[in-house]
C-alpha cells in the first residue's frame, strides 16, 4: 500500500480551497492500493486555511499564528490512519507520494518561512514522521522511476 497526499489526488484540501490534482500521480493511484490523506484536515484545520510555512521548528502562519501543535497532531493522525488501513488490508506499506514543498508533506526541500517562495532543506511534519519510520517518500516533482 502506498500513501499518497490527498490534494494529488483531486481532493480540494489545499490551503486555498483548490486541489494539487496530479495526473500521473492519479494513475499511479488506480494501479496500485493506496490510502489518500491530508494531515492538515485531519488536524481539524479548516479549508481554506492561512497558509504556513515551518520555520526554526514550528509551523507558523502567514499572520504569526504558532499552529506547530496542530500540525504536529494532524501529521501523528494521517500515519496512524495510514498504519491502521494497512494493518485492515494485511499489506505493508510500501511507500509515499507526497506534495512537495508542503508544510506537512514536503520531503527533503520546503519553504523557509518567509513567504516569499524561497525554498530550503527540510521536511514537512508528515514526511518527517514517514522518514523517521523508513517509508521512501517521493514527491508529486519526481517520478516514481527515480
Ligand atoms: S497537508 Fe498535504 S495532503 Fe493536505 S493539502 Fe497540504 S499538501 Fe495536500
């Protein structure tokens, strides 16, 4: 089973209202078993949301708010959705295709929290929770070849 980040896939779960609809990710995900989740709606962020970007640690709005907790809970409660429809499934989890640059789902470049398009090493909350359980991630930019 591979995990796949929601907004790839048509949800409309993107911070502004919109999706990331992604083609070859969405036939990817008709070829194979996937669990699709958005960690940020699973955080109980509404959508639209204020866009955030991680900075020194913490997940910050554009306005200042400090939603680290939010985030971090959301990304704790999309692995666990994920674990649990694999364990229902008896499949092991294989890997993920998450958003790149994302807050939550952006895997090895995200934004440095300035809002200005600026990106960074790093990784979202979700990814980093994926990496630290040793799921191989890619991202919406790469294909699932490389
Ligand atoms: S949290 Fe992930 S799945 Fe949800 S909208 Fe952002 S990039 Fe997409």
């Amino acid at each position: 089973m591979y995990i796949i980040s929601a907004c790839l896939l048509g949800t409309n779960c993107k911070y502004s209202g919109g999706s990331n609809e992604t083609e070859w990710v969405k036939k990817f995900a008709e070829e194979h078993s996937i669990c699709a989740v958005c960690p940020e709606t699973l955080a109980g962020l509404p959508t639209p949301r204020e866009p955030c970007e991680r900075k020194d640690g913490k997940v910050v709005s554009e306005t200042g708010i400090d939603l680290t907790e939010e985030f971090e809970a959301g990304a704790e409660s999309a692995y666990q959705v994920a674990m649990d429809e694999a364990e229902v499934r008896e499949e092991k989890i294989e890997g993920a295709i998450l958003k790149a640059k994302s807050p939550s789902c952006g895997a090895g470049k995200i934004y440095d929290g300035t809002f200005s398009h600026t990106v960074i090493s790093g990784d979202g909350c979700f990814a980093k929770i994926l990496n630290d359980h040793g799921i191989r991630i890619i991202t919406d930019e790469e294909s699932i070849d490389d």
